[in-house]
C-alpha cells in the first residue's frame, strides 16, 4: 500500500530501497525511533527476518523490483528522502553489477528527483572506484558517478565491512576459527580493515537522510574506531572468544578458483568480488568526513563479538 503524495504522513516520510537488509532494516529501525514514517521497498517483504534487528516494522511495506523503471516513481512518492541500500553481491542473469548498481540506482535517482524529493542517499563502499579492473569495485564506482549526474546533491555513503549480530564476515571469522586447525588468510594477510558496526552506519544514514548534518559534504566514509590487518584481525576474534588461531597464508589466485567454483551454489560463503575487495585495504579516506562529523561514536569489535555470542 502506497501513500499518495498529498497525504499527510508524507510530510516525513523516507523510503529505503533494500529496507530488509542487513544494513536496511536497521536504517528503518533507526528513523522509526526518531518518528519518521519509513516505507521499505524490496522484491520478497514479507520473506525476511525482520526480527533479527529490533522487531521494529516499517510503517509501509512495499514489493518492487529496482530493476523495473515502471513502478519506480510510485514507489518514491511523496516521500522526504530515498535511501538505495540495494546490494547484489553474485552476479545471476540479467541481474549484473551494471545493471544493478548503476542503471537501476541512477533510475531510481532520477526517479526520485523528478517526484521532488529533497535527499537522495546511495549506500556505496570503502573502495569505490570507476577505473577498477574488478567489475564489481567498478559498478560501484559508476554508480557513485551515475546517481550525482541523476540527483545533484545526492550524498554518498560508503561503509567499510560491515559487523553485527547476523553479518556475513565477523560470524563467519568466528566460526572458522573454532572449526578449522589452521586458518586460512587472504593472501598474506597483511590487507588493512577498518569494520563498522553495521547500526552506527544505520544511525549515520538516518542523520543523513533527515539532514541531521552539519556538513554539506556529498560522500562519507563510515568506518569503525580501529584499523587491523586481517592477520590481526582474526587473531583478536580469536582472543576475544579463547581460541587459539594458528594462521597460514592463502594466494588470492587461489581463493578466485575457489570463489569461482563455488559462487553459484545456494549456499556459497565466497564470492569472486569478495576476494576483488580483500586484495585491497579498505580503510576511510583521512580527508573524508565519516562517523565522528555525523556526531557518532563508533563501536568496536569487542562490543560486536560480545553481541554476536550473545544472539547465538
Ligand atoms: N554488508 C557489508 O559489509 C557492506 C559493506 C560495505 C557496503 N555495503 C553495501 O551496503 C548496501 C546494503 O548491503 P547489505 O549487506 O545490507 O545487503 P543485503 O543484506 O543483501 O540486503 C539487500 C536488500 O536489498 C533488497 N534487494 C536486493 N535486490 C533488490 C532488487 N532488485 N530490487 C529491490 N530490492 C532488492 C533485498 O531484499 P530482496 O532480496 O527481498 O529484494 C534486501 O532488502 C549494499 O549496497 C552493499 O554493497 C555492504
């Protein structure tokens, strides 16, 4: 059920694309504590586990492809903002890195500009780059250029890894580290990582799109208080829950084998872009405004492994 534009809960209302995600869900679970009327698209509503974040429904509920032009300007109607919190990691058919995180978010920008909304948010990555070989660091990249030439003043905000209780990277460290004798690193190990706890991207984004700002800066890197290597990384998962992490270097040629091989399985863990991200530090840029100019006092890992043990 969509608002019409003259309703007057439009008057604070904000739509996130990808509003049951992992980040989106808590993106609408953070505006929704600061009373905003928040309308989550995504193609399977009612198929997710909303629970998992703090139980917090989104005011509308909305179905909708954000590759499908047709139903994109009902979807942005009468609302404040847009946040694109869209991902697409593999890629399956017609469903590409271009066409995913460059022609149908610059769609939704557009679309998003012409029905008078105020701010446009694009949730990117640490990293993004237009000219990278890796298509999906590419895409993203394009993406970034493609949604500024469709919404000038959109805002960019790019997470580094993201952690928390159900994330794909800190539970998944945790788990091999207790199952696995030897532990196998990306490459030497020696690739810098900064992770974000995946709320206090969801509270910088909420600022963000309610103009909570104090600067009008148009990208964001949003990272958390401590840079590891992954080396060290994983030796402090391991420290945290008191297991012993013997680590032995793996070549990234091999690990794009393995991603390659296994990518399209139902249940893959490894992804071809994944190892793309992981031959590169991913840290946020000094002269880039993050968390602390958006008021926020990151999370550290230490916090997030406790939160992690505790929902298991
Ligand atoms: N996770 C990280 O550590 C990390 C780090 C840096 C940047 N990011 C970026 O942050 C953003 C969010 O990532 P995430 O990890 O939260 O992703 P996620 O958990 O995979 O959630 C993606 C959301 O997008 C929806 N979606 C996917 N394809 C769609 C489509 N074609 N049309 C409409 N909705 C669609 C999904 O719901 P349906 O499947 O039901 O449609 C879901 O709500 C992405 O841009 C990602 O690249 C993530």
């Amino acid at each position: 059920m969509i608002n019409q534009p003259n309703d007057p809960a439009d008057e604070n209302l904000v739509t996130v694309f990808g509003g049951t995600g992992f980040l989106g869900r808590r993106i609408v679970s953070s505006l929704l504590d600061k009373a905003v009327v928040v309308r989550a698209v995504s193609r399977h509503p009612h198929k997710t586990k909303l629970d998992n974040a703090s139980g917090k429904r989104p005011s509308q509920q909305v179905e909708a492809d954000i590759m499908d032009p047709s139903s994109m300007a009902a979807t942005v109607v009468g609302s404040r903002a847009v946040v694109n919190a869209v991902s697409l990691y593999v890629e399956h058919g017609e469903q590409t890195f271009e066409r995913v995180h460059v022609e149908a978010a610059a769609d939704l920008a557009a679309a998003s500009r012409d029905a008078g909304v105020e701010r446009f948010i694009q949730i990117s990555g640490i990293g993004s780059n237009a000219r990278s070989l890796s298509p999906y660091i590419r895409a993203r990249g394009r993406g970034e250029e493609a949604i500024k030439a469709a919404f000038p003043g959109a805002v960019i905000v790019r997470p580094a890894v993201m952690t928390g209780p159900d994330d794909a990277f800190i539970t998944t460290i945790a788990r091999l580290v207790r199952l696995l004798p030897i532990y196998p690193l990306f490459g030497d190990g020696s690739t810098r990582l900064q992770p974000v706890y995946v709320e206090d991207v969801a509270e910088a984004v909420s600022r963000l799109a309610l103009g909570q700002n104090s600067t009008d800066a148009s990208i964001f890197e949003c990272a958390g208080p401590r840079i590891y290597s992954y080396r060290e990384l994983v030796r402090e998962i391991a420290m945290q829950l008191n297991v012993r992490a013997r680590t032995v270097p793996v070549p990234f040629a091999v690990w794009t084998i393995l991603a390659t091989a296994t990518e399209f399985l139902p249940a893959a863990s490894l992804a071809r872009n994944q190892v793309d991200l992981m031959r590169l530090d991913n840290v946020a840029a000094k002269d880039l405004p993050g968390l602390e100019e958006l008021g926020i006092q990151s999370r550290g890992i230490e916090d997030v492994i406790r939160m992690i043990e505790h929902a298991a």
